[in-house]
C-alpha cells in the first residue's frame, strides 16, 4: 500500500505543476485490468477499455465485465475505490476550495472502499436500495437491485440508511450490514469466509515478489482541447 500512497503523492505534485489543465477533474484510474469500459458525462456510448491514468470527471459511468477490474483515486484525498467484476457506478464529485464531496451511485456491483478521514467533503454510496454515508473507513459494498445490499465493515464504520423503511444501522469493523428492498436492514458480526477478496492487494504481493515495474499514463486536456501526457513509472 506504500507504493500507492507514494504515487498519489507524485499525481497531486503533477497536479500542482500543470495548472490550467483539466483543472475539474476529480478522480484519476490508478489500475485497470480486464473488461472495463468508460461513459462519459452526457454521452450516448460507452468507450471500452479504461486505462490507468484516465482522468474521471463529474458524472462519468464506470462498467466492468465479468473479468474486470479498475482502482480509482480521488484527488483531493487518498481515498480510493476498488470495482470488481460485473459492476456498475457513475462517479460523482463537487468541488469546494478545500475538498471534493463524493458520491458513488453504485447501480450493481461490488467495490471496496478506503476513505480517508472526511472534512468538508462527503462520501456518500447510494444503491437502489440503500444511502451509506462515510467520513473514513475501509469496507466492501455488494449491490443487488433486486436482493438488496451487503455491507462488510473492516476497518472504522458506515452508516446505512435503508431508502424504503427509513431505518439506520450503523457498520462497525467485522461487522456485516444488510439492507433489503422490502426495509429490512440490521447489522451482525461477520463472517470472515464471506468476505470478498482483495484481488488488487494480492497482485501487489505477486509484484512485490517479482520486483515488477508499472507504468501510469496521464492524459490531461486545457480549456483549448489541447492534449498532454505524462508517464510515472513506480
């Protein structure tokens, strides 16, 4: 995890030294992998394949296929969001002077989340079913239209409001929270065989064994449409 917080570093400094190009953007792919694909705001198609380094926007729809996968990192923060397979959200973001307040309308899927310690902003994950709302944790969202959603607590807690009874639960480490279409929502202690699996931190060991090299491309654009890249190798 070092390394990550390392490179967002190097993307914020980045960040800092282009001034006036892509000055409203809010989020940037830090990994991608499989079949994942990109609808931009406002948009009537979806452009497949995301790549690492691809600047994320207000509005914009991320989808994964059965084998994909996408890291995306905030740049206000370091908070982050893991998509697994078979997912899909739209990434939402309003920025203040100081901070950025997040929002995941999460329509299926499942990611994981590390937020980091909320000021002025919110993250907030909205699902058909159910509003959780996080100012810093790390945890695992399941979203199923018509089941309901999972909520897996590791570390900090959420709280999940359910959109049809109204109740509030709140989710805890090692805590499992469920919210059903029909108001249910209750929370109990989890079960660790359950949980899903960090694939990203599994790759990371595989890297760490190998001494791998990756490569972030950046891809920025000015008010003019002018286009710029920039390459960190890490």
């Amino acid at each position: 995890m070092k390394k990550y917080h390392l490179l967002f570093l190097v993307i914020i400094l980045i960040a800092l030294t282009v001034q006036g190009w892509s000055a409203d953007k809010i989020a940037l792919a830090l990994k991608a992998r499989g079949d994942t694909s990109l609808k931009r705001s406002g948009a009537d198609k979806y452009m497949p394949g995301v790549k690492p380094g691809t600047t994320l926007f207000n509005e914009d729809q991320i989808k994964t296929g059965k084998d994909g996968y996408a890291v995306l990192v905030f740049l206000d923060d370091k908070s982050q969001i893991k998509i697994r397979e078979n997912s899909d959200m739209t990434i939402s973001g309003t920025r203040t002077d100081e901070a950025i307040s997040k929002q995941i309308a999460m329509n299926f899927g499942t990611l994981k989340a590390e937020v980091s310690p909320q000021r002025k902003g919110e993250f907030v994950i909205a699902t058909p079913t159910s509003v959780a709302s996080v100012k810093g944790t790390v945890f695992w969202a399941i979203v199923d239209a018509v089941l309901g959603d999972i909520f897996y607590g590791m570390e900090g807690s959420i709280q999940v409001t359910n959109n049809e009874s109204g109740t509030v639960v709140t989710v805890g480490a090692n805590q499992t929270g469920t919210s059903t279409p029909d108001g249910g929502c209750n929370v109990q202690q989890s079960n660790p065989n359950q949980t899903p699996t960090d694939l990203d931190d599994e790759q990371q060991d595989d890297q760490g064994q190998s001494g791998a090299t990756n490569s972030l491309r950046i891809e920025l654009k000015n008010e003019q449409g002018e286009d710029k890249s920039i390459i960190i190798e890490y």
